[in-house]
C-alpha cells in the first residue's frame, strides 16, 4: 500500500475538501492508525468552515491490496442500513470508486474502494487496558450495559459483528458525556447477516477474545457471545484494583490462558461477584467453560442479569475520564499507536518475489530475508514458481542458521584431508589449489558456534585504531561529535578522545559490526580500544587487565553471552565505569549473575518480546519517551526507530520495567505513555550506564549508528564527571 500522504495534504471526495490531520502526540505526523485490514486517517474539512471548528473531522479508511476488493461497494450499501443502529456509526459509509471518484483515483490507485466514515472521538478499550487507567464503578456498569445493549440489539436483527476485541470498541462517553452512545464498535468490514457477503478473508478472532472451541465460526450469529462475554467481564471487573494489576496487557487474559482455570480467570471472577453479584459471575463463568459458541449465554440474558444502572450519561458527566484524549480522540481504527512511516519498494509483488527466490537459490541469506519479510506481511501463501513468503522465508531462516556450522564443518574436513595428505601433498599441497589454499590463508573467524568456545591465546593489545579485529565499513556519514562546554576546567572532548575502551560485538562474520563503526567514526586517539569480537574467554580475561573507561557488551548474536561474565563487571561499575550493555535473553539471565547490576540500576525483567514471521511490524515500532533527553539528542538528534526491519525471528528482545532500586530512566519503551515498564531503552547509575533490550540490526542502520555514537558519548560523559566529582 503506496498512498502515504504528508500533512495537510487535501483530497476533495463527495464535493468537500478535507485535508489529512496532523498526529496530536507526533508532531509532523499523519494522523493514522495501522490495523489488520489497512490504515484509518484522520481528515479535518479545508477550510474549517466557520463556527464549526477543529470537530469537524471524518475517518478515510485505505484498505491494503488483499483487502481492496469491488465486494466492498455492496457491503458497505448494506453496512449503510445498519447505521441507525445503537454503537454502529461506523456502518455509515461511502466507498471511492472509479465511477464517482475517477480523478482522485487516477493520482491515487490506493485509493480505490477505500471507505469514508464518521470520525469518532474517545479512547479505545484497548487504551484503557494499556495505561491501567481506573473507572469507578458507575463508569465500568454504563459501559457494560451500553456494549450489552448494542450487541442485544445485534443479536436480535440476527447480525454480528465477528471480531470483538479491545481495540473495535471506541469509548466517546469518556470524552463527551453526550455522546449518543457510550460505546461504538468498529472495524465493521467482517460483519455477519443475512443478506452480507462472506468476507474472503476470515478472521479467527483477536488473541485474548478468541475462545478456544476449536470447530466453531465466528462468521455466524453466535459469532460475538464469547469475545462479548470477555469485554463484559473486563468492564464491569475493571473498577476492582485487584483486576487492573492482575492484567495481562493487550488483553485482560494473556491469549495462552484463554479457558484455563488460572488466577486471572479466578481474581476476575471473584470481583465481579464481588461487585455485581453471583448471576454475574455465573454467566461470565458459563462462557469461560462452553465446549461452543451456542452454549455461551446470549446477550439478553446479559442484559436481564445486568444491575439496572442510571441514565449512562450521567455517569460521565463529572468524573469523565477525559485526560490525553479529550482533545485528541482516537481513530476508527484496529490498534491504537502512532502510525510510523516505512519506505515501500516501488517493484510489483511479483518482481520482488521472484528477486527473493533468486536471492534463495544463490544462496544469498541476508538479501534474501530482507525481500521476504515484507512480502510475508502482505500476503504470506502467495504462490509463485512453487513458493509462498511463508516456507520460504522459514527455509531462508533455517539455512542462513546453518551456515556457520556448514563453515566449520567444511574447514575441519579440509585441515583433516591436508593432514592425511590425502591429496598426496599434505597441508602444503593444499595450498597449490587455489580456492582451498584461499581458505587456509584466510584468518580464523571469531565466531564461534559452539557454546564452549576454543580460544587461542589472545594477542597483546595495541592502541587503536591499529587494532583491527575485521574491516571497518567506511560510515555512511560522519559526523563530528559537539560538545557542550562546561563552566568547570576539565576538557570533556579530550578526555573522551582519550578514553580506554573495551568491546565486545559478537556478531562479526554474520552481520556488519555497526558498534565498532560507531567507535571508528569517533576518532579516539590517546587512549587504548581493545575489541575481542565474540570472543568471552578473552572478554574475561581482559576486564581486569586495566581500569576501563568504557565497557561495552554488545551480545546480540544468538549464542548467549554468559551471565557469568557479567560477574566481571561489578568491580568496573563500583569504580566509577560506564557500561554499554546490549542484551536479548534477559528472561534467560535477569535472576543470576546480572541480577546485582539491575537492582543497582533500577530495572527488573517485565516479559519476554518474541516476533512471529507474520507479525505486524507496526507492532514492533519504538516510541522515545523523552525526546530531549540527551541520549538522544546529544551529538545526534535521533528518530525513533518506527519501524523494524526483522533480522530476528522468535526472541527478538525483552521488555523492562522500573524496580524502584536504583535511579533508573526508561527512554524508550513500546507504548509512548508508559514510563515505568515496558520498556527497551534505559539508562542509571547517573549516566553511566545504558541497557539496551532490543536487537540493534532489527532497525535501519541511519538510526541505529548515531544512537550508537551518543550511547558512547552520553556514557563516558557521565562516567567523567563522576569520577571529577569524587576528588577532593
């Protein structure tokens, strides 16, 4: 999907200017929201017309390619009928086709069925759950009895909507206590009625909502009893405190647990008999244990159980939750975050396939997952000369794991050939062939694949930059570090330049060592950089060897870094030593011998951070949560890294949180409000540490190397004015 529209940006549709709306957290940012079937945009009218002010806003959804289909016009004619209807504003609609739209569609093919709708404002479930945000009681009960009324009404018409989830149920009471309705479901496309076109693309529910029977549809008039039954319970359990802690995130249950007798099922289950009564409790109970969608109980029965509640309005009108979103609202969208940018490659979905499958058979592993990933998110069972994305890229991840072993392998087998002398002219003889003598008199490679790695004894260490552990790239850019001066009599810059570092990268013969490009285009000189690539034994060995100005640990290939190396580096950090510290398996180690340096920090483990080949990257964007915190504003200004591009699948990292310990900062994290978990950037012990929890290569490297640079900067920075400070 191509369209990607600039600020302010105007379309003319039905006769009215509209003009894209700027992100009120992103300044300079379209207003967006990425979902599953394609992108919303906010649209304000241009000019505003006079009097009406900046509400005066409509909802442009742009479906992507597998989504944009002509069914989409008749559809909507019949999603139009249903408009009237309590909660489905989103069902009014108006489809850009070429028949009535033909210039617009000229200059933008994109835009072709895309659907225009009522803009509504006010959070999402979705949000409330994140932030832990607290409804009274009263609050929590008008908006369980306003979604029971809508989906009695639904269920009455002989309709669903057949993807309920926290993030298709908009909350506009919150902002507006006049609201005509406290809550409005969208994403509407997926509907069930008589007379509605099956969707071609069937959802199987949203994790956390969708019930584990493994037979039934959720395209049929049961389809919402179950999920429906889970956003019930949430609202009406989510003025207890017990509840909102006991949360598991995106989702009141983790997905894993859905129909489980776990201690979420059983802390919900008691508030809401605590709260609202045994009957309650009793139908959420029967659906949480149906074998079907037909044994779930149906919304009536909900709405006979339910306490009679006041006039909901009156529920919003002085306690409203109104906070951020008062004048932001939210989207008719799938997933409430900040729309990220990402370049698209101008080839068909053809070109690039069969790139890829040509990368595939010369064996070309990097280039060839690079191609793949995003036709994966696109359509991942597109066939093409006997492939899908899908097995391919699987197969793609399988091999390029392998190769390094392949190496090994093929160079054991050689050197035992040359030392039977099978060519009849031993080691020497060897080298008479050239490719074979081109490998023997190639050096050693420092990875090594196996966990207990063999060293060699480790060669003194020179100054840098004569040390050269492998060839630097030369920088994309180079910029030149500024330095604020200080009121005080120390040179910070020649202090810096003249630091003693030690590094260790690990992902030397797999991947470009961007850590030590970011060194390199620093231009230390005076002091000494010792890089033992992947090599822990030297690692080991060397931290005590001198008092290190800086240490970094940048593990990011996925044979683990040893917690017991981090034992090494207490003495370092209790000097006075900066640390750089990259990780991706903290859930491996957070309990052993890191533990003392994170309780020192300030951090604790959250929860793992895992990435499936068909995972939504949008879902992966980081967020700065303090934009002008100078790690990352000094020397570089950097942008957030919006948008990954995967060179790791599965664990890809861990999410941190705040422990209360030590003096810890998180600066960067998943959700732009949260600043006490979810984390994936932190820094403490007054500037002189940084851990970072993500991997470095899954972001685009005109991020990642000046990011690297201020990490460097910002730590021996700090690690100097503590050490100043400590002299008499």
């Amino acid at each position: 999907m191509s369209f990607r529209p600039n600020v302010h940006d105007e379309l003319t549709l039905n006769g009215v200017t509209y003009r894209i709306a700027e992100h009120p957290a992103a300044p300079g940012i379209p207003y967006g929201q990425e979902g599953r079937a394609g992108i919303v945009y906010c649209l304000e009218r241009s000019p505003l017309p006079s009097g009406e002010g900046p509400g005066v806003r409509a909802a442009l959804k742009v479906f992507k390619s597998r989504f944009r289909t002509p069914a989409l016009v008749a559809l909507s004619a019949r999603l139009n009928e249903y408009a009237q209807l309590p909660g489905l504003r989103a069902c009014e609609r108006t489809v850009l086709t070429p028949e009535n739209h033909p210039d617009l569609l000229r200059r933008e093919p994109d835009l072709t069925y895309a659907v225009l709708m009522p803009w509504i404002e006010g959070p999402t479930w979705f949000d409330i759950l994140q932030e832990k945000r607290p409804l009274p009681p009263a609050q929590s009960l008008a908006l369980a009895s306003s979604l029971t009324r809508i989906l009695t009404t639904l269920e009455q018409q002989g309709l669903a909507h057949c993807d309920l989830s926290a993030p298709n149920v908009l909350l506009p009471a919150l902002v507006n206590s006049k609201a005509a309705s406290a809550v409005e479901l969208v994403d509407v496309e997926q509907m069930y009625g008589l007379g509605l076109p099956r969707p071609e693309s069937l959802s199987s529910g949203t994790a956390g909502y969708a019930p584990a029977h493994p037979t039934d549809s959720l395209w049929s008039p049961n389809g919402d009893r179950f999920a429906g039954a889970i956003l019930l319970a949430e609202m009406l359990g989510w003025c207890d405190e017990n509840v909102r802690q006991a949360a598991w995130g995106e989702s009141y249950f983790d997905p894993a647990e859905i129909q489980q007798d776990g201690e979420r099922y059983r802390v919900l289950h008691r508030a809401l008999e605590a709260h609202w009564g045994k009957p309650v409790a009793d139908l959420f109970e029967r659906a949480w244990k149906s074998e079907t969608l037909a044994d779930c109980p149906t919304f009536g029965e909900w709405q006979l159980i339910l306490p009679v509640t006041a006039e909901i309005q009156s529920a919003f009108e002085t306690t409203a939750l109104v906070s951020a979103h008062t004048a932001t609202g939210t989207a008719l969208a799938e997933a409430p975050q900040v729309l990220p940018w990402a370049p698209r490659k101008e080839e068909s979905f053809d070109a690039i396939f069969r790139n890829a499958i040509e990368a595939y058979r010369r064996r070309e592993w990097a280039l060839a997952r690079e191609l793949l990933i995003p036709l994966v998110q696109e359509a991942p069972n597109y066939v093409l000369e006997g492939y899908t994305p899908r097995a391919l890229l699987a197969e793609v991840e399988r091999q390029s794991r392998r190769r390094p072993v392949a190496m090994w392998i093929l160079l054991a087998v050689l050197l035992l050939a040359g030392i039977a002398g099978i060519f009849g002219a031993g080691y020497a003889g060897l080298r008479e062939f050239p490719a074979i003598g081109a490998l023997l008199a190639s050096p050693t490679p420092t990875f090594t694949p196996s966990p207990v790695p063999t060293y060699t004894p480790y060669p003194t260490a020179t100054p840098y930059p004569t040390f050269t552990p492998y060839p630097t790239p030369t920088p994309a850019f180079t910029p030149t570090p500024v330095f604020t001066p200080t009121p005080t009599p120390i040179d910070m810059q020649a202090l810096i330049k003249s630091s003693d570092i030690l590094v260790y990268e690990d992902v030397a013969g797999l991947l470009q060592a961007w850590v030590s490009e970011a060194i390199a285009s620093l231009s230390f000189s005076g002091g000494t950089i010792i890089n033992v690539g992947d090599a822990v034994g030297n690692f080991k060995s060397t931290v005590p060897t001198r008092d290190w100005d800086l240490i970094i640990v940048a593990a990011e290939a996925r044979n683990i870094f040893s917690g017991e190396l981090f034992e090494s580096l207490y003495n370092h950090i209790n000097n006075g030593g900066a640390i750089i510290i990259e990780e991706w398996y903290l859930d491996q180690v957070g309990s052993g011998k890191i533990a003392p340096i994170l309780s020192q920090c300030g951090v604790r483990f959250f929860r793992n951070w895992e990435r499936k080949i068909n995972s939504d990257p949008y879902n992966y964007s980081i967020y700065w949560l303090d934009e002008s915190h100078p790690l990352l504003s000094t020397p570089n200004r950097v942008k957030p890294p919006s948008y990954p591009y995967p060179t790791w699948i599965g664990d890809v990292g861990d999410l941190i949180a705040l422990s209360g310990s030590g003096d810890a900062t998180l600066v960067g994290g998943l959700f732009p409000r949260r600043k006490s978990d979810y984390g994936v950037l932190a820094t403490c012990l007054g500037g002189r540490m940084v851990l970072q929890t993500f991997s470095t290569h899954d972001y685009l490297k005109d991020i990642m190397l000046p990011l690297w640079q201020n990490y460097i900067i910002y730590t021996l920075t700090n690690h100097y004015k503590y050490l100043y400070e400590k002299k008499p």
